[in-house]
C-alpha cells in the first residue's frame, strides 16, 4: 500500500495539520507561550487542580470574551456575581446548574455545548473516552467550550483531551503543567506570576504575612 | 347579503381522535377485519346519531335504535353525544377560519355561517375564496357539506340538503323552490298540514297568497318563513376570537405512552402557534391536564420564562418534561391551556456568527429547566449592598435579570459558600482585617471583619470574624 493510499483512507495522522488550530489568547503572557497561542477555540480543556488555589483566575481574561452565557455546573460553591461583575460578566451570564445525576449531568453538558449560546464549567468525575467525544463533537457543533475541572493525580489521564494542564499553587501565582495537548509534546511548565492581576494574593512580601494563632482555629 | 354555510353531520365523532392510521392497518391485517367501528349514540332516546364509514358500510343506519345496531354489528364502539364536544369543535373551527372571514356566526351545535359579500373586496372572485377556505379545511378529519345562499337559513337547508355546490343567487333561490318542507325546521303538526294541504315544496308555500300564509301558520312558523325568505333577520351570535387558548381532546381509546401523547399534542401546539403568531405574542408557561380514567387529574405546568411561540420548540420541552416524568396511567381526555400570554421579546442574535447560535439562550435555560426541574437550575442576582450574602443572591429556577457591572475594584472572591462554614483547618492570615458593619437598618445586622487567608495547601479563602471571636469561611478565591 503506498502512502497516498494510506493518507486517503485516513490511516496516518499528519502531526502538521493541528499546528494551526485555532487558539483563543489566555490573556497571560507566559501562558500563551506555553500553549502555543494560547486555549484551544473550542473544544474539552481539562484542569487538574486543587481548588481556590486560582483556577477560575486563571480563565478570567478568557471568560471576559465571551457574550455568552456561562454554565456552572455542579461548583463547589456558588458564583460571587460581585467578583464576575467587576470582571465585566453580567450576573445575567451566570447559570449554575446542579443536576440530579450523573447521567443528567452529561445530558445538560452536551445540551449546553450543542445550543451555541453558551460554555460551560464542569466539576464532575468519572467520564469514559466515549461521552468525552460526545462532548467533543458537541463542542464543535455549537463552537463552544467546556473547561472541565478535575483534582490533582486524578485518573482521567488517558482521555483524548483537547487541552489537559495541571495547575499547582505556587507563592507567586499558578504552576501551570501541560499534562496532553493536540499537536504538540506534554511535560512543558511555566509559573504564571499573579503579582499583577492580584497582588493580593501572592506572598511576594513576606514581611506581611502574620502568623496565624494556632489556639483560635476552629 | 350572501351566505356560505358549512354543515357537519359527523362533528362529534370527527373531532375525537381517533388512533393512527398506520396501527389501524396493522390490526386490519392481523385480525382481518376493520378495526374502527364507532358511532355516537344519542344517551336519552339510544338512537344513534353519528356514525363512522366503517359501520355505515355494515349496514347501520343513523335513526337506527342501539339494541338492533348492537344485533348487526359485533364489535361496534359507542360513544355518547355530548353537545359541549362539539361547541368546542365548533369553536376552534371558526377560530381557526377566522383568518379568512371576519365575519362568522356559530351554529350550534353542528353549522357554521360565513357572509360572503363583505368579504367581496378582500377576495377577487368567490373562486379563490372558496379555495382558500378549502385549503384550511382540507387537513383537517372533518366530513362536511355546504351551500350557498341568500339567507343564512336558507344556505343552511341547503347545506344540510347536501348541495355541495357555492350557487348564485338566481341558483339557490331555484334550489330553494325546489327544496322539499320535510327538509325545513318546521313542526311536526305544522307539517302534517302541509301534507294535507297537498304542499311538497318550499315553493308552493311562498306561492301561497299572504293572507292565507298568515290564516294557515302559527305565529313561529310564519316567523321561521320569514327568515328563509330574508324578510326577518335570523339572529345568531357572530363570533369574536377568544382572548385565551385552551384546547381539550377527547381521545376515543387511551394513551399509555409519552410519544403517543406527544403525536396528539402536535396538532394542538400547531393551532397555539398561529394563535401566538397572529396576536405577536408569546407563551411563558403552559398547562397540560391528563385526565385519568381512576386516577385524579395530574396537571403539568412548563415554562419558558422568556415566551416562546413555535410549536416545534414546545414539543420539545413538552418531550422533555414527558421523559422527566412518564405518564401515571393511561389518559383518555386532554387539556392544553396557555395561562397568559405577554409580548414576543425577539432575541437578539448575533447577525455575523448566525450559524453558530442555533438555539437562543432563552430556550436553552427552558429546555434545561424542563428536563431537569426548577430546584436544580439557580441565576445570579446582584444587587448593591455591602453584605456578601446580599450582593450576590440565588436566583432560583431562571436566568437573574441584568444589572450593571462594578468598575471599583474591591477583591472579591470568585466562588460564595452558601452560608458562612466554621473554620476548621489551621490558615495564615494573609490580608486584612477589612471591617463590614451594615444591616442595622434591615434587622439582619452584620459585624464582621473579613481576611483573606491562605491555607497549607496553598488555597485562598476568605475568612471572617465576629465580635464573639468566632472564625467562618465565607468564599474561595478560585
């Protein structure tokens, strides 16, 4: 069989052709870089993370974009419309969704990517390789986007992704990890500094830190 | 003046539903004998009255009594007359040819009267009006007969007469000469009269000079004459659309399952769509009443906050609020009512990424909350106020209403628990303390100075204190 034939019948896959993706600008320059352009346009980005470590931070500039609505689904707790207002999000933008199961879970995911007026951010667990494509092509069809959020050393590791980053807590900011990407290697990381977006939350000045007293926890 | 009127002999047993064709034709072949034997009886004289294609071609006759229908025919189904089904059936027809004639009087219980000559200027000829009138009567499972005449009473003996043709007025005048009294409305004893008097048609009566008319007849005879003739007005309601939606269906077998219930709602929601279209409304919220045979009614109400008026995109939500809860029992009698209707809000799509906008945000949130319930859907609201809790308040069950954005730049953090947590895990302050003493005014006071800390892991929280030196967790700075 020669090569054309084997390229016809779609049984090689031409690393060349994802170097042009489309690629939304994370708004942080070393993020950027280190992805290449920036998040995918459309498509499932998963992040492994702990939470309240910056996560939602870390998307901001790439949820301020958007005119459409974004659905939460399943948080850990409920939106601050005060902290998405002063990011330019309406509360009228938010949805929060918290389904009865899993199976309705996926059911509103897809429903949501498919619609085309809005992304989604999903907290849920325990998604085989066939729902991930599912949501995928659902992705596509609407030119939407799912940011799925999954905690640390999880065993989602094997699903075909679009984008998969491990972010660690750093004092400066965010330890940002390329876990799998399409078109191009994993294993690259860069530290995304916060010192400017939110001082307030990096320990650049550790002359400020005041010890917490142990006796008045709890 | 000029009248068409439309005659339905069969409206009761035409208006019910009846099961599809195609399970029909599958029980046809598999038993070998024509399923749909039905008629209607009369339930006080137990005459019957209305009969199917079917049972007239047994050999049933309408006039005839139950007990000898019962002796010819096996398996036939009987179904009692109910005048209100058919006044429903009435109705909904003439909202339904509302659109082509303005001018319409109902009835009952199985006529309807259309004034042709006003409708003149609208139309070029009485040809295309009549095709247009046939064209929305065509789809529908109605058997009809109709005429055309001077008097609305004479089109309706006519009618009745099963003339079947739009005559001119020279035409149904000599029709009406020509028309046999039996077929009037006239009394029995008033009839048998006429017998004796050797009168067989309309017109040998008007041939009659005036003064014997008035010697022969009684007085309601002579008016009745008089409005064939169109020398008294004939006076029946003209009818004026109804402001509100409602629908019932009475199914002639029971539905056991949702897609069966939904073939049945097609119809109906196509009817509410046109009603919506033509009013540039939009319906909110629906109410379907399943009427079961032991069970009591269940009512299911669907919403769609921003007004909705394509029938596809309420058989949707009605499909998904079906598969959410599938039917208790089986239902034998429907109703589809719209509780109120408010102005269509267009919604604005974006005119250069058309294709990607398939479904607006509006139809999405109902399709969501249709599918899943009302408890599992919340909306932000915002409002100005310095307690966290209160800025920034669960809006249960839709999308929260706008409100503007804040430029002061206050940190904030990005996820609220739903109430204040104790703490409970060992943190480093990291920021604060910043005081929010409000609330005295509303009674729900607050004291509290709040921190942002940072835990072990590396976690931002936000933390308060209160006066009694007790510690909450009150967000995550995610």
């Amino acid at each position: 069989m020669s090569l054309e034939q084997l390229l016809a019948h779609q049984q090689v896959w031409r690393g060349f052709k994802t170097q042009n993706l489309p690629k939304k600008s994370s708004g942080y320059p070393e993020l950027d870089e280190l992805l290449q352009g920036g998040f995918p346009a459309q498509g499932v980005t998963a992040l492994h993370t702990q939470p309240a470590v910056g996560e939602l931070r870390l998307l901001m500039p790439q949820l301020q974009q958007q005119q459409r609505l974004w659905i939460l689904i399943n948080p850990p707790a409920l939106p601050n419309a005060e902290f998405f207002a002063q990011h330019g999000i309406g509360n009228h933008q938010l949805l929060v969704l918290r389904p009865n199961s899993a199976k309705e879970t996926l059911w509103a995911t897809e429903q949501c990517l498919l619609s085309g007026s809005s992304h989604v951010l999903l907290w849920q667990q325990g998604m085989n390789v066939a729902q991930l494509k599912r949501l995928q092509l659902a992705c596509q069809h609407g030119d939407s986007r799912l940011f799925a959020f999954y905690p640390p050393h999880d065993s989602q590791f094997s699903l075909p992704f679009d984008l998969q980053l491990e972010l660690q807590a750093h004092p400066q900011g965010l330890q940002v990890t390329v876990l799998k990407r399409r078109g191009g290697w994993p294993g690259q990381s860069r530290l995304i500094h916060f010192t400017r977006h939110w001082p307030e939350l990096t320990q650049q000045q550790a002359s400020q830190v005041i010890p917490f007293p142990q006796e008045k926890v709890g | 003046m000029f009248w068409l009127y439309l005659y339905f002999p069969r409206l009761q047993l035409d208006s019910m539903v009846m099961p599809a064709n195609n399970s029909d034709a599958q029980i046809c072949t598999e038993e070998g004998v024509p399923q749909a034997l039905e008629a209607v009886v009369d339930p006080h004289s137990h005459q019957l009255v209305q009969l199917s294609d079917t049972t007239i071609k047994e050999g049933l006759q309408v006039g005839m009594g139950l007990a000898s229908a019962a002796a010819l025919v096996e398996k036939l189904q009987v179904y009692a007359y109910q005048s209100e089904l058919e006044q429903d059936a009435l109705e909904q027809l003439a909202e339904q040819l509302y659109s082509l004639n303005g001018d319409i009087s109902l009835d009952p219980p199985q006529g309807l009267g259309l004034r042709l000559d006003t409708m003149g200027q609208l139309y070029q000829d009485l040809g295309s009006y009549w095709q247009q009138l046939q064209a929305q009567l065509a789809p529908l499972p109605l058997r009809y007969h109709f005429a055309s005449a001077t008097t609305l009473l004479a089109a309706k003996l006519l009618a009745r007469a099963e003339t079947d043709q739009l005559l001119t007025h020279e035409q149904s005048a000599q029709r009406l000469q020509a028309l046999p009294l039996a077929c009037c409305d006239f009394p029995d004893k008033q009839l048998s009269h006429f017998e004796r008097l050797g009168l067989q048609t309309v017109g040998e009566l008007e041939a009659l000079p005036r003064s014997e008319l008035i010697e022969r007849l009684d007085p309601a005879s002579q008016a009745y004459l008089a409005q064939l003739q169109g020398k008294l007005p004939l006076n029946l309601p003209g009818y004026q659309a109804p402001e509100q939606f409602q629908r019932h269906c009475e199914l002639s077998y029971e539905i056991k399952q949702s897609p069966q219930l939904l073939k049945i709602l097609e119809p109906l929601l196509k009817q509410l769509e046109q009603h919506l279209r033509q009013r540039q409304l939009g319906a909110p919220r629906m109410q379907l009443s399943l009427i079961f045979r032991e069970q009591p009614e269940q009512t299911l109400q669907i919403h769609a906050p921003a007004g909705q008026n394509s029938a596809a995109q309420w058989l949707k939500l009605f499909a998904l609020r079906l598969e959410r809860h599938p039917l208790a029992a089986p239902v034998y009698r429907l109703s589809l009512s719209l509780c109120h209707a408010q102005p269509l809000a267009g919604d604005k799509a974006d005119l250069f990424n058309q294709q990607h906008a398939a479904i607006p945000a509006s139809s999405l949130v109902a399709q969501l909350r249709t599918r899943l319930g009302d408890v599992c859907l919340t909306g932000i609201d915002r409002f100005d106020d310095l307690r966290p809790e209160r800025a920034s308040v669960p809006h249960p069950g839709d999308l929260a209403p706008a409100s503007a954005l804040i430029a002061e730049q206050v940190l904030r953090p990005s996820l609220l628990l739903p109430s204040p947590q104790p703490l409970k895990h060992p943190i480093t302050l990291q920021q604060g303390p910043e005081r929010l003493v409000a609330g005295w005014w509303d009674q729900q006071p607050i004291e509290r100075d709040y921190f942002i800390a940072l835990s072990g892991d590396g976690q931002y929280l936000w933390v308060f204190r209160t006066p009694q030196q007790q510690w909450f967790v009150h967000g995550y700075f995610s």
